[in-house]
C-alpha cells in the first residue's frame, strides 16, 4: 500500500490531543473522579498524551489504564498462546472513565472495549475520545470527543503512527 495523503502531522496531533484534553476538562467540569483507559495498541499511547496534558492543565494525577478488548471482539478469537495485556490498576466503579483509541470506524471496537470495561466494574459514565473518526459506523457509537473527522472510502486505510511505537507521529490515508 501506498501512502496517499498526510491527515496530520506532529504538531497538528499535538494539538488534537491538547483539544482533546481541554474539552475533557471542561466537559467533565475539572478532573473529579475523572480516569483515562487506552485501548491498545495506540490508543494506548494516545491515552498516555491525554492523561499527561490533563495533569499539566489541572496539576492533577489521573488514573490511566490500558485495555485489551482481543477476547471481546466479534471478528477474532484469540489464540491459545494469547495473555491479557490490560492494565488497569484502579477500580473504575462508579468513576468518569475516558476511554480512548486512535481510530473509530465500524464502532465494533468500541463495543468490545465497553464490555471489557463493563466486566472490569460498573462506571459512573463512559466517554469515547478517538483521534480519527473517519465514519461508516455499523452500531450506533459516536464519540463524545474528536481530534479529527475525516470522511474515507471504505476501501482506503487510515494509519495512526506514533513516536512511541513507530518513531514518528503522523496520520495518513494508504491507498490499496
């Protein structure tokens, strides 16, 4: 596959994520009970940014987790050999939880990360921050906060690289 176009570079996902996380600031009136989960494999990383921006704004710590939705996805059974990698060291019973990931397109995801967390204790609320909503839902999800929308052709890929997993951060559009 060939790259087709830049959606963002560095600095235009430095500041998707800074709005990201002011508009959860805001919308959840300050950081009270407020805790960040990343669905792996990038929105971890993303998360990991929401979090620490949020701490720099308000000079609050807050909880950030991890999430592998594989055994609750509807398209994929894992393997003998898999091993949970979720990580969240916190309860999240009756707490704000920001679940994050990098690119909602079916929702399918999503729906599997809700069960995941729904097995994990019963939050307060659960708000979806994606970077990359490019559209074609298949289930009625729709993210409370978004970096960028991006409408795509079903048949284009979008890609989410980032520093800490690809040495470099930017968002583009692969043509088949």
């Amino acid at each position: 596959m060939a790259e087709k176009a830049v959606i963002l570079d560095e600095k235009a996902m430095q500041r998707a994520v800074a709005r990201i996380s002011y508009e959860i600031i805001e919308r959840n009136k300050g950081v009270n009970n407020l805790c960040v989960i990343g669905m792996f494999s990038r929105g971890a990383e993303l998360a990991r940014r929401i979090a620490d921006k949020i701490r720099e704004v308000e000079s609050a710590e807050i909880p950030t987790g991890f999430l592998d939705i594989t055994s609750f996805r509807d398209d994929v059974k894992p393997g003998r050999e898999y091993s949970d990698r979720s990580d969240i060291p916190f309860p999240i019973t009756d707490r704000k939880v920001v679940l994050v990931d990098d690119v909602i397109y079916t929702g399918r995801s999503v729906r599997a990360a809700i069960d995941a967390l729904m097995e994990l204790g019963r939050p307060q609320s659960i708000q979806l921050a994606v970077l990359i909503d490019r559209g074609h839902r298949e289930i009625p999800i729709r993210p409370d906060f978004i970096g960028k929308n991006l409408p795509t052709a079903r048949d284009e890929q979008v890609k989410v690289m980032v520093r800490e997993r690809d040495g470099i951060d930017k968002v583009i559009i692969l043509e088949q």
